[in-house]
C-alpha cells in the first residue's frame, strides 16, 4: 500500500516546521514547556489558533 500526503498536508507539513522553527528556537524551549504544568504558552497557543491549527478537526461547514 503506497501511502502519501495530499498536496495540502504537505503544505501543512511545511507550514507547522517553519513555524516551529521560528516560534519555538530548540535551545531551552523544550525543556522549559516540558517543566510548565500546562507544556505551552498563551503566546504560542494563540498563534497557532490564528493559523487555524485549534480547529484543525472541525469540517469547515460548521465554521
């Protein structure tokens, strides 16, 4: 079975990197949310609801 990602996952894919790359820089961060009872930030979580990402599972015909 040849499984492959959909030109829109793709695009996910690579938005959630840079996204990843430019919002949560490796040095420390990791550790930091791991130690944080809640494991993100306001900051963080309100960026990724702006891109959509909190509402990833809801069809876009109850939006």
């Amino acid at each position: 079975m040849d499984i492959k990602l959909s030109e829109d996952q793709v695009e996910m894919q690579r938005q959630a990197r840079r996204f990843c790359e430019n919002e949560t820089p490796m040095e420390g961060y990791v550790r930091k949310m791991f130690e944080d009872e809640r494991g993100f930030t306001d900051e963080i979580w309100a960026k990724m609801a702006e891109m959509g990402w909190t509402a990833m599972r809801i069809p876009e015909e109850y939006d």
